[in-house]
C-alpha cells in the first residue's frame, strides 16, 4: 500500500506540480513584462509623450482614411 502511494506520487503527482511550477515561472515573466511596459506609459503619460504620440496616430488614420476613400483631403 505504501508503496502504492509512493508510485502514484513519483509518477503522476511530481510531474503535475513540476509542469505547474513551469506555467507559474513563464507566467510570472510575461506579467513582469507587462508591469515594466505598463510603467513606461506611465511615465510617458506623467511627462505628456502619450498624448503626443496619440494625436500623431490620430493623424496618421486621418490620412490614411482618406487615401482609401477616394484620395480626397
């Protein structure tokens, strides 16, 4: 009995718990990622680079709108 256990623990436990661990490693690097990303718009937003580049994409389908709807300006 005991050593059924022992088995169903090495063979099938182990390897969830290490294939969890794995996702949480990759996961925790993808929201760290993400964190650092979310600070430099912040930062951007803080000094007024977002609301720059904002209006030059605005701008930029502005144009592009109109060149594909018929070339007018």
């Amino acid at each position: 009995m005991e050593r059924d256990i022992q088995q169903i623990v090495t063979l099938e436990v182990i390897p969830v718990v290490r294939a969890a661990l794995k996702e949480t490693a990759e996961l925790r690097g993808a929201v760290q990622v993400l964190a650092d990303r979310l600070d430099r718009l912040v930062g951007e937003l803080a000094e007024g680079e977002l609301f720059e580049l904002t209006k030059l994409v605005a701008r930029a389908l502005r144009v592009f709108e109109t060149t594909h709807n018929g070339g007018r300006r």
